[in-house]
C-alpha cells in the first residue's frame, strides 16, 4: 500500500469502520511504519486499529495487550481524547468472549471518560447496547440502543450500526414485525453504508421474514444479500450468511446441514466466542431434533446450556433449557416406555440405564440447572422383605452419602446430591465416562504405565481413608479410567465409617477382593487395612505377581515385597496406611522413570 503512515492509518480505520475482512486489514496493517520518532497519537492509533484487527481475527489476548498499551501512552492529558475509544474497545473484547463484568466496567469508564462530549456518549449508549446483547439482556439492549439513537451526534455509521443492533434485539425478543419495520426505516440509510451492514441488515430481514411464515421473502432476501459477500469463503460474513440461511431452514420445516453447523461451532469454539457459539449449539440442537437425531441434539442443548450458565446469560440459558426440554418430550414419545421417574425430581432428565446390581440402577441424566451429565444411582429398599438386608442396604447408602459429602479428591467421584423418597435412595453423582481398570488386563502395560494407575489410585484411597471412609467394594469394575487417562474410584455403595460395625458379620464385596479377615468373619468393622488388601490383589494382578504362595519370597522387587505385604492374611502385617503405600509408589515410579 502506497501512501505516508497517516494516509495508511486512514485507511486502516476506514476498513475497520466499513467492516473488511480482518485477514485483508492484517496484511495492510503490516506495511504500516511509523518510523523511530513517531507521533505518540499515531502510535495510539495504530494501537487501537492493532486491537481491533487481532479482536476480529479470534486473537483476544493480543487485542488486549495492544489496548494496554495504548491506554498507557493516553494517560498523557494531550491524548485524553482517545481515552473513550480505549475504554470502548476493551468492553468490546471483553463482551464478545462473555466477560460481561469487565466489558461493563470498561464501558462505565467509558461514559465518564465522553463526560461532554454528545458524539462520544451516544456511542457508548450504542456499545452499551451491544454489550446487553452479549449478556443477553435483550430488553436493556433494547433502551440503550434507543437512546444513542435519539442522539443528533452520532454520525451516520454509527447510527446505521445502532438501528441494525436494534433489529437484532427485536429479533431476540421474538418481536418480529417490529423488526421488519425497522428494516424498513433503516434500509435507505444502511444502502450507502458498507457491504458488511448491508449484509447483516439483510440477514435480520430475512430471519424475521422466516419468523413470521414469510419463507419466500426469506429465501429472496437472503439470496440478495449474496452479493455481498466477500471472496475469502472463511470470512465471518460468509459464516453469518450460512447461520442465517440454516436458521431458514429449519423455521421452514426444511433439513438442515448439520455438519455445516458444527463446523461453524468449531470456528466460534477455536476464536475464544463463547456466546456465538452456544446460540449455534442450540440452532445445531433445533436441527439435529427436527433431523430425528435426539440424542445429538439433547447433547448440543446441554452443551449450550454449560456455556450459558459458564458466562451467566440469562436469555441464552432458558433458551437452552428450553430446547432440552422440547428434546426430553420428542425423546419420551418416541419411546413405549417413558424414562422418567417420580422419585427423581424434575431437574433431572433421566436416560438410559447404565448398570443395574443388586437392588440398584444407574441411569445417565442430564442436570436442566447447569447441562452437566450425571449419573443418577436409585436404591430400592423397601421392596427388600428381610428386614436385615433392608437395614445394610440402607446404611451402605447412608455410607455413601457421607463419604461423598466428607473428602473430596480428583481420583474420587463427586457426589452432587443425595436423598430418600418413596423408600428410594437416589444419590446423583458425576457420570466418568471411560473404561474399568478391569478391561486393562487385557492390555499389555509397561512397567512405569501401571506404576503410575496405581499411584494415582492409592492417593485416592489415602484421601478417603483420612476422611475416616472405608470402601470396603474396591475392584477393578469400581475403578474408571476417565477421558484423560486418570483413575476415578466410584460406587461408595459399600463405604462405612472407619471402625464403624456395617456388615453385621456378612462378608460383602466381590469374593476374590475381599480381605480374608472380612470372609472369616472374623471383623465386623470397617478397617483401611481391608481395602489395602484389595488394592494390593488388584496390583498383584496386573504386575503378574501372586499375591500368595511359597514362591512370593523369589521376588526382590521392591514393589513385590509391597504387594505381598498388602495382601498378607494377617492384617497386623499390612502397611499400616495408604499413606504409606503412596509413598512408596511414588518412589518407585520415580525411580521407574529415570
């Protein structure tokens, strides 16, 4: 680009005005020289078209500490005029990745900052409204876009900006024809403005033409606004352009592209957008549910609701919720038998079973508060006539409960709630997904791999045993290996309190596991020595060591002597903690590594 720094400046903040394409202005920023005296005013341009380029371009952090800077250099009195544009583009990065708390301090900085100025306030009116719609407080929005544009100040872009926000909200808020009014009014003045307004006002046109039935003045309009659309195909125009049309399609009872949308959600999801990307998790919701594909789209809502709640949008949320629950409804219809349950509140919507044992179930749900999956574990006691087994069944859920609600550790599952209602035990706890240690048996594991499982295993029993909680269930199916690799010890179904009398002389547990102390009957009471032993079998078994015999004493290994010291018969022979068999673990794997 031919010219002198100022000339390119210009161009630079006319791009950015006129909304080009941020790669295009990244390339023409970098033929920008300043020289090695320069204008300090030209430096805080050139900082603030930086942060503009590197927002737009998904770079946050960058944005941010281009904006540092030039609010440092403003703090020189004959650059104060600046200092409002600072303050607005710091609420804009912000707000755009759903820090709404920071945006909105930086736009009150803002307002203080324009005291005065008509043109500078009107602005920050009009920011304020994009920050709400960001918050998804689309009302408020609402008003603060009025209010910049009762302003005789605020220059024609700006004011083509503001009336399109507008649209937006109006659109949000499901007030359709207004939207379409406004559309109207502000078509001859967004005409002589950039492609990019021109683009989005029609996309607003068209959305709210769909919105009230209109399908083909939608489908017009939006292959109108074609035209213009930039080249680069990557560009946010050409993603905007797509949303809206999939928006059409599903409003019009037609399929819609799903993979187009998820690959949108990965664009929003790469470039830090939180809230753009949960409004297309819950367009890809709409979409996979009208699809017929349910269990996709109750994962896309739930998903959309965990950003929601993450960034504290209110609007967003209940429209998640919203869009889970319409999923839960076609989901129960589908099936002869609904998986609800009466016991379960309705905060949980219940799927599929994942286990059944004893006198339990385990199903998968979904938390309508936060999105998160759990695992809802149900316990039917009174069903059980023998007034013993009622009673142990009863205290290993109580156990479970209190174990839950006293340690805390990464390599134990979290307990969320727990409760007894209609002679039901309903414990919600975290769904692990991944696979039991069990099924690593299978697999060949190296010396330092299996070290480093077991480690990680011990700490967690070291965890639950200071919290005076003994398993007393411990093996392979009760272990998960998570997502990342890591050990999660679940089902404290068996968990009673240390020294504490649970059992009343019955040996429960899996046979093989059991400490033999337990199956002699000869302790009633919860010990930790009992899951040492446990542990040390499950060791044993996977370091291809036997645990007893006559041929034990042929291993020098160090971690050998430990398992045939945590499997001994006599529990006095034990270690005398899982504190102590961490420890050393831990040395041998270190040593293991190196």
């Amino acid at each position: 680009m031919v010219g002198t720094a100022e000339e390119k400046l210009g161009v630079l903040e006319k791009g950015i005005s006129d909304n080009v394409e941020p790669r295009s202005l990244s390339r023409l920023m970098d033929d920008v020289e300043l020289g090695s005296d320069p204008d300090r005013s030209q430096v805080v341009r050139y900082l603030l078209v930086q942060a503009a380029i590197h927002n737009r371009l998904g770079s946050g952090e960058s944005a941010l500490a281009s904006l540092l800077e030039a609010r440092h250099l403003a703090a020189d009195d004959r650059l104060a005029p600046f200092r409002p544009a600072i303050s607005r583009l710091f609420a804009t990065v912000y707000s755009w990745r759903g820090r709404g708390e920071m945006a909105a301090f930086e736009l009150l900085r803002a307002m203080a900052e324009a005291s005065g100025d008509g043109g500078e306030t009107a602005k920050n009116f009009a920011e304020g409204g994009r920050l709400n719609k960001e918050l998804g407080r689309f009302d408020a929005a609402v008003l603060q876009f009025d209010a910049a544009l009762k302003s005789d100040q605020l220059a024609e872009t700006e004011r083509a900006r503001a009336m399109l926000g507008k649209m937006q909200m109006l659109g949000a808020l499901s007030r359709h024809a207004e939207c379409l009014a406004l559309g109207e009014e502000a078509g001859p003045l967004i005409a002589v403005e950039n492609d990019r307004l021109r683009l989005l006002h029609g996309l607003e046109v068209s959305r709210a033409a769909a919105a009230l039935g209109e399908f083909d003045r939608a489908r017009r309009v939006l292959e109108d606004s074609k035209r213009f659309l930039p080249e680069e195909t990557s560009s946010w125009s050409w993603i905007d352009w797509t949303e809206a049309g999939i928006d059409i399609e599903i409003r019009s009872q037609t399929a819609a592209d799903e993979e187009k949308l998820q690959s949108i959600i990965e664009r929003f999801n790469e470039d830090g957008l939180p809230i753009r990307e949960a409004s297309a998790r819950l367009l890809l919701a709409d979409a996979a549910r009208r699809n017929g594909n349910l269990e996709r789209a109750m994962e896309e809502a739930s998903i959309a609701l965990r950003i929601a709640t993450a960034q504290r949008n209110g609007s967003l949320t209940e429209r998640a919720r919203g869009a889970m629950l319409s999923c839960d409804k076609a989901r129960n219809s589908s099936q002869a038998e609904t998986p609800g349950s009466p016991i379960v509140p309705e905060r949980y919507l219940l799927c599929e079973v994942l286990g059944r044992g004893g006198y339990g179930v385990v199903r998968r749900a979904y938390d309508l508060e936060t999105g998160a999956e759990r695992a809802i574990k149900m316990v039917d006691f009174l069903s059980i006539s023998d007034v013993e087994k009622r009673q142990m069944t009863v205290r290993d859920a109580q156990a479970e409960v209190e174990a839950a609600r006293r340690v805390r550790h990464p390599g134990l599952v979290v307990i969320h709630n727990a409760f007894v209602e209609d002679s039901v035990v309903v414990i919600v706890q975290d769904l692990v997904r991944g696979k039991n240690l069990g099924l690593l048996m299978n697999e060949v594991l190296g010396r330092v791999a299996v070290l480093d499982l077991f480690t990680r295993i011990a700490h967690a029993l070291a965890a639950l045993h200071g919290a005076g909680i003994v398993h007393r269930d411990l093996k392979p199916e009760n272990i998960i290996i998570n997502e990342r690799g890591r050990p999660v010890i679940i089902d404290f179904g068996l968990a009673a309190y240390e020294h504490g009398s649970s059992f009343e002389g019955r040996a429960r547990g899996t046979h093989l596991y059991i400490a033999p102390e337990v199956i002699g009957g000869r302790s009633d009471a919860a010990d930790p020595k009992q899951d040492i032993y446990s542990f040390g079998v499950m060791l044993a078994q996977f370091l291809t060591i036997r645990p007893l015999g006559i041929f034990s004493w042929l291993h020098p290994d160090p971690v050998a002597r430990l398992t045939r010291r945590m499997t001994a018969t006599d529990p006095a022979r034990r270690p005398y903690s899982m504190h102590a068999v961490a420890a050393i673990l831990d040395r041998e794997l270190r040593a293991a590594s190196t």
